[in-house]
C-alpha cells in the first residue's frame, strides 16, 4: 500500500512540475514575441482614429437621416 501511495504522490509532483515548467516556458516565448511587435507611429494612430471618427460620424448622419425620413412618412400614413 505505501509504495503505491508514494508512486502515486511522485507523479503528482511530476505533473505539477511539468504544468509549472510549461507555464514558466510559455511566459518566456511569450516576452521574446512581444519584442518583435512593430508598433505604428503616432500619426499612422491619429490618421486612423480621424478616419474611423469621419466614418462614424458620416454612417450616423446617415441613418439619422433615415429616421427622420421614416418618421415624417410613417406620420403621414398614419393620419
């Protein structure tokens, strides 16, 4: 009974060795992928932000638009 206990305990430790290394090795490759990050310089960043604003602000307009078209018809119909 006790070899087996103790069998069974040394590979627990094992596991949990192994899951520690993974997380240890992972963290690791994880540090040398973030050194190879291009990041885009801040007037790509602000270009992108103005772009998405406009878009944003033009698709808005337009459904806006809409609504109010959709409105004064529905309005109308309804009299």
């Amino acid at each position: 009974m006790k070899t087996k206990t103790a069998k069974n305990k040394i590979i627990k430790e094992r596991k949990e060795e192994n899951f520690v290394g993974k997380g240890v090795k992972f963290l690791k490759e994880a540090k040398i992928e973030a050194k190879k990050i291009t990041w885009p310089s801040k007037k790509q960043v602000l270009v992108s932000a103005l772009t998405i604003m406009f878009f944003s602000l033009l698709i808005g307009g337009y459904l806006g638009l809409l609504d109010v078209i959709y409105n004064i018809l529905i309005s109308f119909l309804m009299k």
